[in-house]
C-alpha cells in the first residue's frame, strides 16, 4: 500500500521568527486559558508554541483547506496535549465558527467554559489578505475577548505612512504586485480600528527582520 503525501506545508520563516515571537507570548499572555490562532497557515507555529505555552490551550484556524491539512499533518508529527484540530474561520465573516453552538459543543477535548478564549494570535497575516480581513479580525477580536484579553499582531508595518526599512518596501511592492488588495499596513491605520473595536493598543515591540509584534488589550 502506498502511504498518502506528506500534507505537510513549509515556512522558511517561522524557523526564523518562531523563537522571538515565543518570548513574546510567554511574557504578555494571561497564564491559562485559550489562545485562537486565526490564519494558522503551516501550523509550523501552532507545534511550536503549544506546547511551550502549557496549561494554555492552542486553538488553530485557517479559511485554506490545504492550511489546515498542514496543520493536521504537523500535528500528528508533533502532538502536544494543548494543541487542538483547526476550525475553518475566514476572518471576514460576521460570525466565526468558534461562536456557533454547534462548533462549540463539537469541540474534542477542549471545554471552553472551563478554558475560555483569553487571546488571539494572528502572524503574518494582515498583510498577505484584502483589508477587509483585517477589519473582520478587529470586529471578531471584539466579539470574542473579555476584558483584559490580548489580541497579538506579528508582521511588518508602516509608521506613520512610511515603511521602515526599504526591504520592507520591496516587499510591500511585491505583494502589490501579486494582489492589489494585499500590502504592508500602516500601524496608526491598523490601531485607529483596533480603538473603534475596544482594543488599546498597548506595545509595539521591535522584531526580528523589520517585523513588530502588536500587542492590544480588550478594555
């Protein structure tokens, strides 16, 4: 019999980053609870933070089946006792199937009124999708988090309408080019909606490879 291929996706990037953005997480994270990672791409993240960040429980998502495939793929390669099934959420939808009873209840082996939702992670995504998804991830991150919860931002950005490196420029350049609706956000821009959603922008940390890690805290 022959075996399946390897669903297993590859991000060169998080072998890079994975170590700096864990350092960030232990520090700013509430101590238990659960933690929604929307657009969890190769799920190389998800591995690695999972368990690392236990008791906390690691909820993963993506819209791409193949994503979440990856995921899957990874996470029977690397099982940790915290680190759960993806769920499909496209941030752009007004409702999230994490807030559907259904999905809720259907959940295996993570209760989330004994481990409630007290954060969301998104890396590298904002950038790399419409804006529209962006604005889906404020309003979800609104609907979602209690008071005191941390929405965590990874990424580049622009301050003040500039970039802050020209390798960020190229970049934003070359995913204009490959989308038109994609591109390298400004951080006054990305915090004005975060406010109008009840989350305070309360760090920006400098970040490997001109990236930021953007911390916001549900008031």
């Amino acid at each position: 019999m022959t075996q399946p291929p390897d669903a297993r996706q590859f991000a060169p990037a998080t072998q890079r980053n994975r170590e700096p953005i864990l350092a960030i997480l232990q520090r700013i994270l509430p101590p238990t609870g659960t933690v929604l990672e929307i657009s969890s791409g190769t799920g190389e993240h998800a591995i690695f933070f999972a368990p690392a960040l236990h008791p906390r429980q690691w909820l993963p998502s993506d819209p791409d089946p193949i994503a979440r495939a990856s995921v899957t793929a990874w996470s029977r390669e690397c099982p940790a006792e915290n680190l759960h099934p993806p769920l499909t959420i496209d941030a752009r939808e007004a409702v999230w199937a994490i807030e559907r009873p259904d999905v809720r209840d259907g959940l295996a082996m993570l209760d989330l009124e004994q481990h409630p939702i007290q954060a969301i992670a998104n890396i590298n995504m904002i950038h790399i999708s419409p804006w529209a998804a962006c604005l889906g991830l404020m309003a979800g991150a609104e609907r979602l988090l209690p008071s005191g919860g941390i929405l965590y931002l990874y990424g580049p950005f622009k301050q003040n309408g500039q970039h802050t490196a020209p390798s960020n420029e190229a970049f934003d350049a070359s995913l204009h080019w490959q989308n038109p609706q994609w591109g390298v956000r400004d951080l006054e821009e990305v915090a004005a909606i975060a406010q109008s959603h009840q989350l305070a922008l309360t760090e920006v940390v400098p970040m490997p490879a001109n990236n930021f890690s953007v911390i916001f805290h549900k008031t």
